[in-house]
C-alpha cells in the first residue's frame, strides 16, 4: 500500500489508482484549493456517483471531458469517465497525476469485480503533501489533483 494513501485528504491522488478505474459523474462544482505557500487556485471539483473522495480538476482534464461532453458541466452529470494515474513533468521534476481518458467509456468499463478500491473509491485515508498544482497558465504540461497541497 503506498504510504501516501495513508494521509487525510478528500481529494484523489493518483497512488488512489492502482489502474485504470471507470467512474460516473455525479456533481461538478466551483472549489478553491490552498497550495504551497498559501496559493490559492480555483478549481471544478466533480464528485462520483457510489466514491467517497471527490477529484479537483485541472485544466488539462477538463479540456478532454468537455471534448466528450462539451463546456457545459451540468452536462457532465450522469456521464462516465477513464482516470488513470501517470506522471507529468512539472518545475522541471517528475510528478505524479491523474488524467482522463480522451475517449468515453464503453458500457463493458465496470469497476472490477473484486470491488477493489479504484478512482474516487478511494480508501478513507489519502495524503497530506506540500505538491503542488497551479493550474494558472494554459498549458497541457500541468499537475493534477494529487499534487494539491492540502493543509
């Protein structure tokens, strides 16, 4: 078990996914997030349908929802998601985080059967570090959720 997921946060991580994990939309709403130094970023935060732990969007995910499901996100209620966990270079170092699939997941992407805890199933406990997502240029190249710190 990664130690990070052994830490207080509502938000996702991407040591929260063990692989890919397909979830439903059940709400998207206007957040702020604190970062290093006091930063504050605002971000959407979506929530899913039967997950206790909700995922602050970046930019980057949520471009490739809208791609989906377009701008609007009382449209992306109801609707289905990939989250996989990757990595992304971020201050000139290696970060982990999590992306959206860019393509809408096919009726046979159930959670497995195991019931493992996958995406926003999330167990109870996640992590408390000082990483960090900006989210305030428009680039491709930037951090997600699980680079938040949560103080």
């Amino acid at each position: 078990m990664d130690y990070r997921t052994m830490f207080d946060s509502e938000y996702l991580g991407a040591w929260d996914l063990p692989r890919d994990a397909t979830v439903t939309i059940a709400g998207v709403k206007a957040g702020q997030l604190v970062g290093e130094k006091g930063r504050t970023a605002k971000k959407p935060i979506i929530t899913f349908a039967g997950k206790q732990k909700a995922f602050a969007a970046n930019k980057t995910n949520c471009r490739t929802i809208a791609a989906m499901y377009g701008t609007d996100t009382r449209q992306w209620v109801g609707k289905r998601i990939t989250l996989y966990a990757t990595t992304t270079e971020f201050g000139g170092k290696q970060m982990d985080c999590i992306r959206v699939r860019p393509q809408v997941p096919s009726a046979a992407a159930k959670r497995p059967a195991n019931g493992s805890a996958t995406a926003a199933a999330a167990p109870e406990t996640e992590h408390e570090d000082s990483e960090h997502d900006t989210d305030d240029d428009d680039t491709d190249n930037e951090p997600s959720t699980d680079e938040v710190a949560h103080d």
